[in-house]
C-alpha cells in the first residue's frame, strides 16, 4: 500500500495532480470533499468544521488502507504539522509514504480569497 501526499496552496493544482494518481487507480482523499453538497457541486465550506473535515478524511484514509487500497491525498497541510496524523495512520497499517508539494498556477475553484491564501503562504513550511 502507498499513500502519496500532495500538500500545496489553493489554486497551486492539487486535485489536478491527484485525479492523474486516481487515473492510475489510487483513492482520491481529499478534507475539502466534506464541503461539497446539492449533489457535489457546491462547495459550502465552514471554518469550524474543518478538523471534522479532517477526522472524516483520516478515517477514509484508514479504511482504503485496511482494503489494500493506494491512496492519494490532496490537501494544503500548510504547516508540516498537519501531516501527522495521517502520516502516523500510515504507519500503523504500513503504508509506504511520498510527498510533492504542487506549484502550479490553476484557477482556484474554491473561491479562497487572495488575503487568505496569502496568510496561508506566510505560514508555509517545506
């Protein structure tokens, strides 16, 4: 099993790269999916739910992982930090483990705002 972490700011081609591993036949997992309603298509996101948005993410993780699934998150994980407990489900069910930061310049489909991302790029860690 192998999960591959794609970190990046909105709009740097996350989901993009991600739906090339899920071509390939890994899981695509992302925080930001909790968001989505009216039939996935309206992204309604609220700040207070995202650690709950997470702890949905880390147990779609671990249950692809329990299926032998290979597994491709695409979330910001801004600060390394953010990894950890997703890094240390890996561990726990033995997963082999990458990671790429995306750079690209896509269109942010989010509708983050350029002040947010901006916080967002000052408290980018590598």
């Amino acid at each position: 099993m192998h999960v591959h972490f794609i970190r990046g700011l909105p709009g740097s081609g996350k989901s993009t790269i991600a739906r090339e591993y899920a071509a390939r036949g890994y899981t695509h997992l992302e925080a930001d999916d909790f968001f989505l309603r009216a039939g996935r298509s309206v992204y309604d996101f609220e700040k207070s739910l995202i650690g709950h948005a997470h702890r949905i993410c880390r147990a779609h993780l671990a249950a692809a992982l329990m299926c032998g699934e290979d597994v491709v998150i695409s979330n910001t994980f801004c600060q390394r930090w953010e990894m950890r407990k997703y890094l240390d489900i890996c561990a726990e069910l033995g997963a082999t483990v990458t990671e790429e930061t995306a750079i690209g310049t896509y269109q942010n489909v989010h509708g983050v705002s350029s002040e947010v991302i901006a916080r967002m790029r000052e408290r980018w860690e590598e």
